[in-house]
C-alpha cells in the first residue's frame, strides 16, 4: 500500500478504487479488516477510497459477500 500512496501522491490522485477480489491485498477473506486498515492508511496520507469493486459475479446485495464488504 505504501506505493500506491506514493504514486497517488506523486501524480496529484485523491485516491483510489479499491479492488477486493480474491488475489488481491484487500480480498473478500479479509475484508472485514483489511479495508479498514486500508481506509486509515489512505487517510493519513491524505487519500480516499472513493469507490470498491467487488468480484465480477457479486450482483445480489443480499449476498453474504456482499453484507460483509458493505458492513
């Protein structure tokens, strides 16, 4: 995450959206505390993250998968 934030800030980004996919570092496994983490870094260096993108077949909001990225 350190270089994504160097770069957001070398190049004047605000922030980010934020993937969580399997594979990923911020994954539908860790979610619940990854993205947090995530979230509070980003901000003590001044970023966002505006947006997250779930895995392709996430369509349902009633989805176990999906409560746990919203929560």
């Amino acid at each position: 995450m350190k270089a994504l934030a160097e770069f957001a800030v070398d190049t004047g980004l605000d922030g980010f959206d934020l993937c969580v996919r399997r594979g990923y570092a911020v994954n539908p496994e860790n979610v619940a505390t990854a993205l947090p983490e995530a979230a509070s870094f980003f901000k003590q260096h001044g970023l966002s993250i505006a947006m997250v993108t779930g895995e392709g077949d996430l369509k349902d909001p009633t989805d176990a998968s999906a409560q746990t990225l919203l929560a």
